[in-house]
C-alpha cells in the first residue's frame, strides 16, 4: 500500500538551532500515528510545516504518490489536510455551525444574487454534532464548549469537508480526564473513516490503546518508528523510549 | 423556541439601545411635555441622527473587525468641502456626478487608511490619528472658510435638507449593509476577523483584505455623511463633524458593537446613535451649556464602555448552557 504522505530528509533551522533533521516519515491512509517527544524535540515544528505554517529549508513532502510543496495554510487545506489545536482555529464568538462553515459557507440563490444559507449550516452541523455525538448545540457559541468538545467540533469539521489528514496538536492538553476520553473516541472515529491521524502529545500511555504506530522524536531526529503490535504495554514502550534517549 | 426569562432578557440586552432611546425621550417627555410630545419634534430627532447614524455606522464597520477609525469625522469633512468646493467652482456641474462625489472622496480616505492598516499592518490606533490630522489639513487647503449653502446647487443642499429623503436614504443603506454583513460570506468574514483574526487566516480568510475592505466602507459611509451633513447645515462649515468621533463611538457601542470585535448589528447600531441624538436633543432643548454638553458626552462615551463590559458579562451568564 502506498503511502498518503511521504517525508523525505526534512531538515528545518531556526538560526543555529537545527529543529529538524534529516526526518523520513510515512502516514498510510486510516491509520493513527502517535507522534511523541519532550518540549524542543521538533514536534511542532513538523506540525507547522506539515499545516503550511513554515516550510522546510531542505527535503520533499509527498502526498498520494506526487512531489508537493506546502506553501500555505490553504495550500494545506486543498490537499485535505486539517490540523486542530486547543485555541485556535475556530471564533469563539461564533455558533457552533458558523464555525463549522467558516470560509466555506454554503450559499442559497436569492433572486439574482446568492446568499448565505443558514439553515443548511445549521442541518449539517447538526449531522457533525451527531456523527462524533458532541454535547452541544448547534446553535450554541463556541466559547459554551469544553476545551474537548471545542476539538471534537473541529475534527468534525475536518471530517464533514473530507479530509485525508487530520493533525492532532497536542489536544490533551490541560483536559480533564472525560475530556481526554472524548478526544480519543474522536480519534477513533477518524479512523473508521479511513482519515489519517498524526496525534502529537508528550503523554505516550494515553495514545496507546488506539495508536497503530509511535514515532519519537529527540532533539529533532527521528529515534523509533514502530508498529503498535511489537510491545504489549504502554510501559514496555515507554522504557524503550527512555532506554534510546538515555544513550544520548 | 420556548419564551424564557433568560430568553427576554436577552433579547432587552440585545435591544438595548432603543430601550435606553425610549427611556430617555419619555424622560424628556415627562420634564417638558409640550416640547417633547409632538410629532414634529420626533420627526425632527429621528432626521437629526441621520448625518451621525452614516457616522456610527462607518465607526461600526472598523470595530467588527477589531480595529479603530479615528478619523472619521476629517473624513467626512474633507469629503464635504472637497465636493462643495467643485460644485462651487462648477456651477453646472453634472446632477449625478455631483451626488456621487462626497461618496467618492470618503471611500478613497477610508481606503487610504485600509490600506495603511489591512495591508501593510501598521498600527490602526497611530495611523488614523495620523490621516486625520491630513484630513483635516487637506480640508483646508482645499477651502479654508465654510461653504454656504446658497453658494451650492440648490438640488444639492436640498437632498440631505429633505428630511423624508435623508431618512429614507439612512434607512435604505442601513438595511442593504445589515443584510449584507449577515448574509453574504464577506460579511461572515468580516466578524470572523474581528472575533479571532488568526484562527480566520488559518481557515483561509484573507483578513487584510478584509480590513482594508472594512475601513474602505467606512470612508464610503462618511461620505454620506457629508452629503447629510451638507444639506443639514445648509452648507459645509469648516468644522464640519470635526467633534463627532466620540458621539460615532458611542452610539456604536451603545448600539451593541463590541469593543473586543465580532459581533454587534448595525442595526442596532443606529439605536446607539439615536440614544446619542436624543440626548444630545435634550441638552440642546433644556439650554445645556457647551461646557456642560462635553462633559455629557464623555460620560455617555464612559457608559458606553461599561455597558459592552456588562453586556458581554451578561449574555455569558445566560448564554452559558446549563
């Protein structure tokens, strides 16, 4: 099976600092890919490049087969992939199924002209609302939701507007345990979509149960990349991890 | 929808404004009856607010957005007395053109300003203080002495003295930019970029555009104002709207445009405005002096931030599911 996305030696600096190097990576489609490292291991910076935010200063980045340059957020987004962060990414002033429609709202013809449908946005988030059975209203402004059902709104968005990838940056942070839960079953759900899912957090055992692969990342290089089927427990990998750092 | 006491609650917060219209002109009302109780007097509050509700509403558009115009009352001034001054100079100027040349001069400062703010970034607060300032130096150069009214075409003049065709005018452009700020995707985008101008450029929403876009139609706003304004004042005065950034201001957010940008109806703006104008019509009627008028003012603008500050608080309350 061919890979959807395809990193060839990315190498990223931020003046001295070598954020990045020389990282390979390969997302298969449906699959969940745990992306795990401390603070300063390049997580983020891969995200960001990966979401159009920074480009690469060395490598390729291939998308279902073809060499492509991510230039720009859109340019992300026209591949199909999404990313959702805890803070950003939606208005917190807005319903829930504005921002479910944010810069893509369906339009009605009215007369000559062509307006914005609302009650179509409101039908549809509902069906969102219902896929991940989020606990909110359609209606209801976003800032009314917990830090997980915020989330499990933009994976629904990712997911109503199809797309390929979905990044998750880590969205267990500072989340209650239910809401830890919640993203999880959103994971899952992507999943059973047959959408990708590259799920960064520095918190190995919660990814475990539904990861199919963990890549960790160490001071910006890729130390393991591993199916999920060859360690029993989350524990048994987590020593795995420390015995690779250990050694530097 | 079930009718709630938190559903009309919210609904008198929403609505504020004109509640606050109302309670004002009653209060009126009751102080002076014999003033206050006839129909000319209410047509005449509603024709006066008309130059400042074109005002409010361009100081509307820059706060959805979550930026600041403070130049709009040199904007209009300009966009006055440049039109007056070649009307004055061309008596026989064209009918049409002459109607759409306030319109013209306004949209090109606002544009001057959205593009010093929306596209090359700088700060919105510095940058419209600065072109203000131009405005209001270009006014002069161009005109320094009031223009009057009888030196202009009488057409002119007449269309912002008519008070029938100055209100419905107001209300025709109030009702095509409230529809088109809630139902066209531009608008969405315009309170996107006001309620989180990063997550909207995240999701695609090129908001220096639509900054520059904002601060454009406030300018083509002013310039209605300077058409009113001209036919009000049967002329162009030098100092023509030269204080009314803060009334504009304040009629805005009382008028429930949000400091913090994202969301207000400029609908409900105008109800600001007509709070501003029937205030400023009962210190007028009870012989206020100027002195005293200032100091209202700026209480009205202080009130006004505080009651944002406490609306916001109090919609939460409600809003917030149980």
């Amino acid at each position: 099976m061919e890979p959807l996305l395809r990193l060839r030696n990315i190498h990223k600096w931020f003046e001295k600092v070598h954020a990045l190097n020389g990282i390979n990576l390969d997302v298969y489609p449906g699959e969940i890919v745990g992306l795990i490292g401390d603070n300063g291991a390049g997580k983020s910076t891969l995200v960001k490049i990966l979401s159009g935010v920074l480009r690469p200063d060395e490598g390729e980045i291939f998308w279902e087969g073809k060499k492509v340059k991510i230039s720009s957020v859109q340019d992300a987004r026209k591949l199909g992939i999404e990313t959702v962060h805890q803070e950003r990414g939606f208005v917190d002033c807005f319903s829930i199924s504005k921002n479910i429609f944010l810069g893509r709202e369906p339009k009605k013809p009215l007369f000559f002209l062509k307006i914005v449908d609302y009650c179509k946005m409101r039908e549809e988030a509902q069906k969102v609302i219902n896929w991940l059975n989020l606990k909110v209203d359609p209606d209801q402004e976003m800032r009314f939701a917990s830090g997980g059902e915020k989330q499990g709104v933009v994976v629904g968005r990712a997911m109503y507007f199809k797309a390929k990838l979905v990044i998750l940056d880590e969205p267990t942070r500072a989340l209650s345990v239910a809401g830890v839960e919640r993203v999880l079953e959103f994971t899952e759900a992507l999943k059973n979509s047959r959408i990708s899912c590259i799920f960064v957090t520095h918190t190995l055992h919660q990814i475990f149960k539904i990861a199919d692969r963990f890549v960790i990342l160490y001071r910006g290089e890729k130390k393991l990349d591993v199916e999920k089927k060859e360690f029993s427990s989350a524990e048994e990998l987590e020593a795995k991890v420390l015995e690779i750092i250990k050694v530097h | 929808m079930r009718l709630s006491i938190e559903k009309v609650t919210l609904f008198f917060l929403d609505q504020m404004a004109w509640l606050l219209v109302a309670l004002f002109y009653l209060s009126f009302i009751i102080l002076r009856p014999s003033a206050m109780l006839n129909l000319s007097t209410f047509r005449f509050l509603l024709y006066s607010s008309v130059p400042l509700g074109f005002l409010v509403v361009a100081e509307a558009i820059p706060l959805i957005t979550g930026n600041f115009d403070l130049s709009v009352g040199q904007i209009t001034g300009l966009a006055a007395m440049a039109a007056a001054y070649i009307l004055l100079r061309n008596p026989n100027f064209n009918f049409i053109l002459a109607f759409i040349m306030p319109f013209v001069f306004g949209t090109l400062c606002g544009a001057l300003n959205g593009f010093l703010v929306g596209l090359i970034n700088f700060n919105p607060f510095l940058v419209t203080l600065g072109t203000s300032l131009l405005f209001d130096g270009l006014t002069l150069m161009i005109h320094p002495q009031s223009i009057w009214g009888l030196d202009l075409p009488r057409y002119y003049v007449s269309f912002g003295s008519n008070e029938y065709i100055a209100l419905l005018f107001f209300i025709m452009v109030l009702l095509i930019l409230g529809l088109a700020l809630r139902y066209s995707r531009t608008g969405i985008h315009i309170y996107a970029t006001g309620g989180d101008r990063v997550s909207s450029e995240m999701l695609g929403i090129k908001t220096n555009w639509i900054i520059f876009l904002a601060y454009t139609i406030a300018g083509f706003l002013c310039g209605g104002a300077a058409l009113i304004y001209t036919g009000f004042c049967n002329g162009v005065p030098l100092n023509l709207a030269d204080g009314a950034l803060f009334p504009a201001f304040a009629g805005a957010v009382i008028g429930g445009i949000s400091l913090a940008g994202g969301r207000g109806s400029v609908i409900n703006a105008f109800g600001g405005c007509l709070v501003v104008g029937t205030l400023e019509a009962g210190l007028t009627m009870f012989a206020i002096s100027p002195e005293m008028r200032k100091a209202a003012m700026g209480i009205l603008v202080i009130f006004a931030i505080l009651l944002d500050r406490l609306r916001i608080t109090y919609r939460d309350k409600l809003l917030r599911p149980k």
